[in-house]
C-alpha cells in the first residue's frame, strides 16, 4: 500500500502514546508543576489549562458553550490569557495566525456540533498548509453518562479526522493532560500540522491525581546516504544550481542565505515560503519558477539562453503544491534534489534524482559543512541579470493601470513602503494575491502570510487578530477583498472590543473579481461574480473603529500613511479598479488548462466561446 502523507499523520496519531518522552525526571517533593510535569490532584479542567500554560500557550482562541464553560473558567482562574471571537472559523485562523507569526502552535477550544463544524474550514487550511494547531474540542458525555439525543451529539470525531494530523479522544479524567502533550508534539513533529483533543464535557469536573511527564516531539531523522549522495550531485561545480525554499526552512534564513551564497545560486520561494530568504537579497528572484510567477524567476531559472539555464534544482521544505506552481507549470530543471521533513512528500509531483528525508536546518547546515567542495565563484553575470530582471519586473508594476479608483500593484507597493519590514500582512484570497507574490517584498520571516492551499476565504481578518493578540508592539495590516471581507467581517468587533489595532484594507471592487478573471477567460461572460454596495464607513461606525476611505491611486501615499500612523483598529476602503491588469498567475494557469484539454473538449469550449462572442449583449450575473 502507498503510504500517502494522511494515513502516515494518522498512523503516528494512533501511536500517539509512544510520543510521551520515556526519561523520569526527579519528582520535586510537593512542588507543583516541577520541570514541565503535571502533578498533583485537579479536575480535567484544570489539568487541560496547566498543560496549556506548560507548553507554552500564550492565548487560547475560541467561543465557550455548555460542554466547555469549565474550561474556560479554569483558564480565568490560572491566568492564561484568551480571546474571544464572532465564529469558530475564526478561532481556528487566530489560532493559524498565531502559528504562523510566532512558530508555536496555535490553540482554539471549540464546543461540539456546530463548533466543530464551523471551524472545519480553518483547520483544514491549517492541515494543507502545514500550520501546528491544537483543537481542544468539547464533546457530549460519554460512557456511564451517556444520554441518547443530547445536545451538539455529532460525531466529533469522524468530523475531524480528515482536516487533522490526528484526534485524541479522551475516555478517562487520567488521560486529560497526556492527550494535551501528545498533541502539541504531534501538531510539531516532521511536517506540522493541526491535531485534534476531544474531550467529554463530563471528564472536566471528574477529579484526579496527576503525574504526567513531558511529551517531547521526536526529531525529524537525518537520512545519511540520500544527504552523500546530494553533496555529490551538488559538488559537481559545472551545474548552476537553482534553490527552490518553502516554508520548511522559515526558521533558517541565515542557513539559506549562506547556503545560496556558497553555490551561488538563485533562490525562489513557494508563496508560504516567502521571507524565508531576503527578497531584497541579490540572489533572490522572488516567489515561484516559472510563466505564473515572477518575471526574474522566469527569466532566471529558464532564460532563454540554454547556457543560463539552471541544471540542478535544490529544493528545500517546499511541497509544489498547486497554487504555488501556477497548477504544476513550473518548467522541467535536469537534476532534482528534494529535501523535505515529510518523506511522502518527497518526488511526489516532481520526480528527484536524490531525495533526502531531513529537517531543513539540520539539511542545510550539514551542507555548509562541505563548503569547500560546493563552492562557487561569485558570479557577476548571474547577479547582474537578476538585478536587472527584477527592475524590469518593478517598471511592469509601478504601470498605473487603474481609471476609475485605486491601481491594485500601486496599492501593494505603496504598502510596502509605508509598512515597517517587521510588520505582518496577512493576504486573503483576493486576486490580489497574486500580485501580492509577485510585487510585495518580503525581506523578513514570519512576515507575510496567505492561506495558500485551501484558499478559505475570509482567513485574514481572524488570523490578523490572532498574530495582533500576542504581538501589540508589531504593525499588522490585512489585504482583502471585498468578497473576502463579508465571510469574516464580524470579527471586527474583536478588533474592537480588545483594541486589537490591525488595520484592514478592503480592496472594494463591487465584485469576485478573481472570479471574473477566471470565468471570463473560459466563458466570456460572468456568473454570480456582483457583489452588493455597502457602506462602509457606517460599518465601521457601527463596529466602533476608525475609518478611512482611499478613491485614487493618487490617495494611496497620505490614506495608507495615516491608517497605519492610528493606534486603534481601522477600517480602510480602497476603491480599486483592477481593469484589465495582467495577472502572471492568472493566465498562465489558464493556458496550463487548456493545454490539458482533449481535442473534443477544446471543441466543445471553442464552439461555446465563438457563439458567445457573436452575442451582441453578454448576460453578466
Ligand atoms: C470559502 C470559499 N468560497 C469560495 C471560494 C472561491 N473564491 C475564490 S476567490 C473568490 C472571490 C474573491 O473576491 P474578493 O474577495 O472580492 O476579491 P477580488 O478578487 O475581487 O479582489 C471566490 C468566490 C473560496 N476560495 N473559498
Ligand atoms: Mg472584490
């Protein structure tokens, strides 16, 4: 049987127990809490709480309800912080906002039935996106104390199981803390991920005597032979070597950047992988390889010149998923080497010559240790046609567009350069987005954030919040549209409510556009794309925060200045005429489809898209 990435996860979830780290350490005599141990006599509540603040929890994100109001009262009384929102989706973003600002694993408590329900989308995306969460989720009792017909009777479990690494069903108070560690090492072992703890409204008032040790996460094994035979390849100095970096090497830029100096390679990032390496970096060519990204990377990793061309693909904690390669279309490099902390991602979609089942620091350090014979001459040629690839691929964006409001890459860029490079932008699934990844410059980690593989709209305003709650010192700034907008809007009155002070940036066409973008191509008219006209400065009167409206591109400098100068939470409406801006991502998928058609499809759709643009009136929505 091939062993794909989920039934691994669940096969490590039901082996979970062998997670508990072995050694004992010295019982501390009547000394709660003594080196990371759970001791003494409390109610499950309590335990989940003591485990929560020994992990290193700094806020838990959720709504309360009957099955948890234990909970929640156990977290007032020990001081762990928390946060409130409009709607379990929310919870679990924060909670994924928080993951991916800090590198600790984010935690949500949510009730059962609709509590688990409406949080499926953001812990689904947090699963294809590799993001540790912990769900602590309430259940109906169970055992003895079952009833048939309660409340919220779900099956939480079976709900959970295909948007987690893994789920913890406690049967018994003893197991309370155990499944709360074993979780928190699971969500971080090898390629994270979100993981389950579903506990028994009931099991949270039982009382017991604990003595639960510390989980450790296993480390990520270092795979000797592949990594020899990686260095050989990467050895050969005649190959220009091209990185390709995810967001398995967020933690080691400094690694990358020397890794990438030694081989004298260019480096591009997948879309989560963005600020990982320095975009402002010589040898950087910005986000993806190929037609659908950035123009450098095109240019670079291609080129047209054969003699430019990279031979050899390193690529590090990255997956090619499908959003990041512009629906697979990156072009085929001669020698592949792939480095990942999940095996069964490795060769998946794009075939390796060496495979190397490692964490990525561990992978890249080791590397540096062979230096000498990686090393390449400094390459002026090499750098000198980034250099210049990427201030073409500049002048094609600072190309104002926009007629009738704002010019969406005029947005981005004069975001850029208002919002401090240690500030956080989150990015919805606006069109945008791909703007976002070609033109806004990332040059720090754990700075710019997109939920790229499950696209759930709505992810930026909550996943702000969450980053925002434990971060008050950092500006954090929110691109979406206004599609994206009305799927998580509410939460605004967080924003308010805690003076949380994120500052949101409607992109307000009136419409999908991505959708347009998309629809139009393949059927030259649009469906269901129209999106109502609102007042926005009343929302934001009735919410309780600042308001600031931008009409021009010309606005975009003093409007984005003053929105960011406000101390407070702001809502800011950008009118943004898209027009008929080119958008790499877009039309490179496109192609990449239509490429892929049979002939009778092609015909079907070319008959259909030639009878339509004899109409003399399009039906539009
Ligand atoms: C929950 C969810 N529903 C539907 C989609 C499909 N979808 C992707 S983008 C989009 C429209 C986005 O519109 P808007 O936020 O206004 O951004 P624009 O492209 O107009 O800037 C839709 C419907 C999705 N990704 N997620
Ligand atoms: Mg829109």
């Amino acid at each position: 049987m091939e062993l794909d990435r989920r039934t691994l996860l669940h096969g490590a979830a039901a082996v979970g127990g062998l997670l508990l780290a072995s050694r004992v350490p010295a019982r501390a005599g009547g000394v709660r809490r003594a080196s990371g141990w759970i001791e003494g006599k409390m109610t499950g509540a309590m335990a989940v709480v003591e485990t929560l603040v020994q992990e290193g929890c700094d806020c838990v994100y959720g709504i309360p309800g009957a099955q948890e109001n234990e909970l929640w009262d156990a977290m007032k009384s020990r001081g762990l912080p928390y946060l409130l929102c409009t709607h379990e989706f929310s919870a679990a973003a924060m909670a994924d906002g928080y993951a991916r600002a800090t590198g600790k694993p984010g935690v949500l408590a949510v009730v059962p039935g609709p509590g688990v329900t409406n949080s499926l989308s953001g812990i689904g995306e947090a699963l294809v996106d590799s993001i540790p969460l912990v769900a602590i989720v309430g259940d109906i009792a169970q055992g003895e104390k079952f009833r048939p017909f309660q409340v919220h009777c779900l099956d939480q479990v079976a709900l959970l199981k295909p948007v987690t690494k893994g789920v913890f069903h406690v049967e018994e108070v003893s197991q309370v803390a155990a499944a709360i560690r074993q979780a928190f090492a699971l969500a971080a072992t090898g390629e994270p991920g979100p993981v389950a703890v579903v506990i028994p409204y009931t099991l949270l008032t039982e009382t017991h005597d604990f003595h639960t040790p510390p989980a450790e996460a296993p480390g990520v094994p270092f795979d000797e032979s592949c990594f020899a035979k990686a260095i050989e390849l990467l050895a050969q100095t005649h190959l220009k070597v091209g990185i390709y970096a995810g967001q398995g090497c967020m933690d080691y830029s400094d690694l990358l950047v020397q890794l990438a100096e030694v081989l004298q390679a260019p480096v591009a990032t997948s879309v989560s992988g963005k600020g990982c390496f320095p975009e402002c970096h010589p040898l950087s060519v910005g986000w993806g390889y190929g037609s659908h990204a950035t123009g450098a990377s095109e240019r670079v990793f291609g080129g047209l010149n054969p003699a430019n061309q990279v031979e050899l693909l390193l690529a590090i904690g990255v997956r090619f998923s499908e959003v990041s390669t512009g629906y697979y279309n990156m072009p085929k490099i001669r020698h592949v080497i792939h480095v990942d902390a999940n095996p069964c991602n490795i060769g998946k979609v794009v075939r390796a010559d060496v495979g190397v089942h490692a964490d990525a620091g561990a992978f890249m350090s080791k590397c540096l240790e062979f230096a000498p014979a990686l090393k390449r001459e400094r390459d002026d040629k090499l750098l000198d046609r980034i250099k210049s690839a990427k201030a073409d691929d500049l002048r094609r964006h600072q190309k104002i567009e926009a007629l009738s409001g704002a010019d969406p890459m005029a947005f981005l860029l004069t975001l850029r350069k208002n919002l401090p490079c240690d500030g956080l932008v989150f990015v919805d699934v606006t069109v945008t987005e791909h703007l976002a990844a070609e033109a806004f410059e990332v040059s720090k980690p754990r700075t710019y954030f997109n939920p790229t593989d499950n696209q759930a709209m709505g992810w930026s305003i909550p996943a702000a919040l969450g980053a925002q709650r434990v971060m008050p010192g950092r500006p954090v700034a929110v691109v979406i549209g206004d599609g994206c907008f009305l799927m998580s809007a509410m939460e605004i009155s967080t924003a308010a409510r805690e003076n949380l002070p994120v500052k949101i940036f409607v992109l307000d066409d009136q419409a999908y556009h991505y959708m347009q973008r998309l629809q139009r191509a393949a059927y030259l008219r649009t469906t269901a794309t129209i999106l109502a006209r609102m007042n926005y400065a009343a929302l934001a009167d009735g919410f309780g925060v600042w308001y600031r409206e931008i009409h021009t591109t010309s606005g975009l400098d003093q409007g984005i200045q003053e929105v960011l100068d406000c101390p407070h939470p702001v809502l800011c409406r950008v009118i943004t005429d898209y027009r008929d801006r080119k958008i790499r991502w877009i039309d490179a998928v496109a192609r990449r489809y239509a490429r892929e058609m049979t002939p009778a499809q092609a015909t079907r759709f070319l008959a259909r898209i030639g009878s339509r643009a004899v109409q003399f009136q399009r039906a539009n929505d």
